[in-house]
C-alpha cells in the first residue's frame, strides 16, 4: 500500500518517462476523480483502499479505494491483470499466462498493431469468461496505456525498440524453465533512458484512436441475458444524472464506437471528458464527480484544455 500526491503524481511522470505536462497533469486528475482519490487532500492510494490515510473525514467521503477501485482506473480486459469477477476480486495480481498471451501476439515487438490486435483479443475472451463485463467510456484508459509500452517504456540504449527485454522489466516477468512466465519486482531495466520529446495529451489522444480503429470493437457490456449489449442498448435507462442524449453519444463514443472520421477536436478532448463529466462505469451505474471533484479537475486541466474546444462539463 502507497499514499501519493497530485503534486508527487504529475512530478514523477515528467521526471521519469517524459510525460508531457498536459497529458501529466489529466492523468493525475483522473487519478484523483475517476479513482476514487480525494480532491481536497489531492492524495491517492496507488494500492488498496486507504481510505483513513487519504481523506480528511472518512465518515463524510467514503470508501476511496483509490487505482485498485473495479471499472473506473482499472477495467475488465487489462493486458495482464484478470477480471474483477472471474477471479474473486483480484484484479491486481500478474497473470503470466496474459503476459505470454501478449508476447506471442506481439511477437515480442510491442507495437501499435500488434497491442491492437491483443486489445481485440482480450476483448471478446472477458465478453465470454466473464458474465459481468463491461466495456465503458473509461476503457479508453486501456489503449492509452497500452501505448506506453511502445511510446514511454523503450529505452534510449535499447534504440527506442519496445523489446521483450525492456516490457518483461517492467511488468515483472520473468520467463520460467518451462516456458511460462512468473512474476518478480517491476523495475526499470539496467541503464535505461527515456524518450527525448515529451509524451503530450495530443500524442496519446491519437495513439489511442489509432490503436482501436486497427482493431475497433464495441462498447458495452453483458447483460443477464447472456447477451452483449452495446452503450445505446445498456445505458438508456441511465437518465440521471446523464440525459438519454448523453448517454447513447459520449465525446467520440457514438452508437457504441468511435467512428473513423473522428475529428480532431473530439480525439484531443478524449481524456478531458473523462475528467470533468459524468461517465457510465458499469451497466448499472455512473461515475458522477462530486462538487469538489469537479472543481478540482477544471481548476487543474482548465488553463491546458481551455483552447481546445473541449465541451464544457455537466452539472445536471
């Protein structure tokens, strides 16, 4: 268990991986809001609830259980991490036999296309293993992080190739005499350096519509029926807080897809909406920011996304 803060959270990914500011800063917010941090303390428990140690009246806020917290940082279909309902709530432990899944699908060249084609992949097998999958605005958070392994981890010594060597460190994997792959320590591999130019909101906005437009799949979930329901046909009886418009078209999300002629207005508010309105985060449910949350996050990401045209949030 860890307690961060927003300060230390934007300060390390600009230190570290040469994230830009813009995109440091919506990541931190997202932490703050979406993951159940709190945003008069700004701290955030990157591991198990902590809710005693991050909110100044637990009484009054509630559980924060901070990354850890089920469909909103974390989400069905993560590269290496099992489902919160096939396996017991135990959606943080390394699965090696998805680190191995992936490596073989990337053919260990952790690339655009081939984390496209394992995004798809794990996709459809939680839409089949797991009754309750759900596949949300929020997911979007999963092509974004899936471009990290290719734009933030490579190392300048390695050439900036995104190798099995460099991701393995990383993720703690580590490959076992039979073939399988088991956990160890994350780290940073041995005399890595990290990328030249910073990693801005915008680089990441169009790597995540790249990565989902090679191998686009629906947004939704599985209902009671068996059935995989996309966000027109779930979320319609979602009217409060959201009206019925806003629950068929989130941002670029629309009948259940992002469209290929997105525009460039709608890939560069991609986060930002994540950040500063309400969002569906089960087939039941929506992630409304509290008062305090949204001011935080417009007080923080205004004077960056002000110029981009991103729409302003909703207060219904």
């Amino acid at each position: 268990m860890g307690i961060t803060t927003f300060n230390e959270l934007v300060d390390a990914q600009q230190n570290i991986y040469n994230v830009g500011y813009d995109l440091a800063l919506v990541l931190a917010v997202l932490g703050l809001t979406t993951a159940d941090g709190d945003p008069v303390t700004e701290k955030l428990s990157i591991g198990c609830d902590a809710t005693t140690r991050t909110s100044v009246n637990p009484a009054l806020t509630g559980s924060e259980p901070g990354l850890d917290g089920h469909n909103k940082f974390e989400s069905d279909s993560s590269l290496t991490r099992n489902d919160f309902f096939t396996h017991n709530g135990d959606d943080f432990s390394f699965n090696g036999t998805l680190f191995g899944m992936m490596d073989k699908t990337c053919g260990s060249n952790f690339d655009v296309s081939g984390l496209s084609l394992y995004r798809k992949q794990r996709w459809h097998q939680s839409q089949v293993e797991n009754p309750n999958f759900y596949f949300g605005p929020l997911a979007l958070l999963l092509y974004g992080a899936a471009s990290f392994l290719y734009e933030l981890m490579p190392s300048g010594t390695h050439g900036y190739a995104p190798d099995l060597a460099t991701i393995s460190s990383f993720f703690g994997a580590e490959k076992q005499s039979d073939g399988t792959w088991g956990f160890v320590h994350e780290k940073i591999p041995p005399n890595w350096t990290n990328r030249v130019s910073p990693y801005s909101g915008t680089d990441v906005n169009q790597q995540i519509v790249t990565m989902y437009l090679e191998n686009p799949v629906l947004f939704g979930g599985n209902t009671a029926a068996g059935h995989f329901g996309t966000v027109v046909e779930v979320l319609p009886t979602l009217l409060h807080p959201l009206t019925l418009a806003d629950t068929l078209n989130f941002g670029a999300i629309k009948n259940g897809t992002i469209s290929a002629d997105i525009s460039s207005a709608e890939t560069a508010c991609l986060l930002y909406q994540l950040a500063t309105q309400s969002v569906p985060s089960s087939l039941n449910g929506v992630l409304t920011p509290t008062v305090d949350a949204l001011a935080f996050a417009l007080k923080k990401l205004g004077p960056e996304y002000k110029n981009l045209g991103c729409p302003t949030a909703l207060t219904k």
